[in-house]
C-alpha cells in the first residue's frame, strides 16, 4: 500500500509516474457529473469545501468550480464559481428561478497556486471563506435551497454546458 512508508519501483515501459491526486480540467469541455440524488438534495443547510488550482493568475470568463444547476428549465439549486475579476461568486435559488447572489471582494492577484475554498449555507445566511478567511457574508439568500432535478456538476455549470473551469481541483466535500 503506497502513502505507509512503502516504496514504488518503476520500471517496463514506465520512465516516470506523475499524480497530482486532483481533478485536471482543461477549460474547454472537461467536467464530471455525478446523476441526480436524493441524497444531493440538500435544501436546509450545507458546506462545500474544496481545493482549487487555476491554470493562469485570472480566469478567462465564469470558471464554475460546483453546481447543482439547470437553468434552461428551472431547475436552479446552487451554483459556484470564480470569476474572470478574481472575484467567487455563489448563487442559491429556493424556488428554482432567479438565485440569490454573493459576490466576493477581488481574491489574490494569482489564482494559479494552491487555494482553498469553502462555501456555507444556513439559517438564511450564505458565506464565503478563501483560505481560512471569511471573504463574503449575505443574509438575503433564501430560508431553504431548491431540490433541483438537476446532476451534480464538478468543474462547470449549467448542467456541464458551459463555465469550464481551467485547473484542478482536489478534495470536494459537501455536508
């Protein structure tokens, strides 16, 4: 078992071994859907917490980092997302219309290391922490989230139909 103090030996055809142990996307069409659950139908409170890397110092448009998200027939639960301001942004419905919305204040000047992200929603209230600093508060958010019949969405938004996110992202929880 590898990470417990064993070793790995290369060799055939193998020359080198390279894992970044996260999820690459390339901006343009990589994502990865998880179908539909009750059990994603999480409507009262919830946290996200992930780890993000960009692939450039600034997005390029609405680089989606998580979405439960269908807008083409309302179906819009929460959305997240970075910004090509550097700015995240988070969107929660609770009727499966028009979100909520909070939007950060400008981030770091390079996205493009290691950065970690948590989203919380609860009570009527949304935040935003950005490596360990609460960044965004709002309490105008609605009481209760929407259960969207809509796929989990990791890497893009709207269902996986646009907001590709450029980068990785790595240890996705939600609770």
């Amino acid at each position: 078992m590898l990470g417990l103090g064993n070793s790995l030996a290369l060799g055939g055809a193998i020359s080198s071994l390279t894992n970044t142990y996260s999820l690459d996307f390339d901006g343009t069409d990589d994502y990865v859907r998880v179908a539909d659950h009750s059990s994603l139908d999480v409507t009262s409170a919830m946290s996200v917490s992930l780890w993000a890397k960009g692939a450039s110092a600034s997005p390029t448009g609405n680089d989606a980092h998580i979405s439960k998200y269908k807008s083409s027939n309302g179906n819009r639960s929460w959305n997240i997302a970075i910004t090509n301001g550097r700015t995240v942004q988070m969107y929660l419905s609770g009727d499966g219309g028009s979100p909520a919305t909070i939007t950060t204040g400008v981030l770091a000047a390079d996205l493009s290391g290691w950065n970690h992200y948590v989203y919380t929603f609860s009570s009527g209230t949304m935040k935003v922490y950005y490596n360990a600093s609460e960044v965004a508060t709002s309490g105008t958010p609605p009481e209760a989230l929407y259960s969207a019949a809509a796929d989990l969405v990791i890497g893009a938004e709207d269902d996986g139909t646009g907001g590709y996110f450029a980068g990785n992202i790595d240890e996705v929880a939600i609770w």
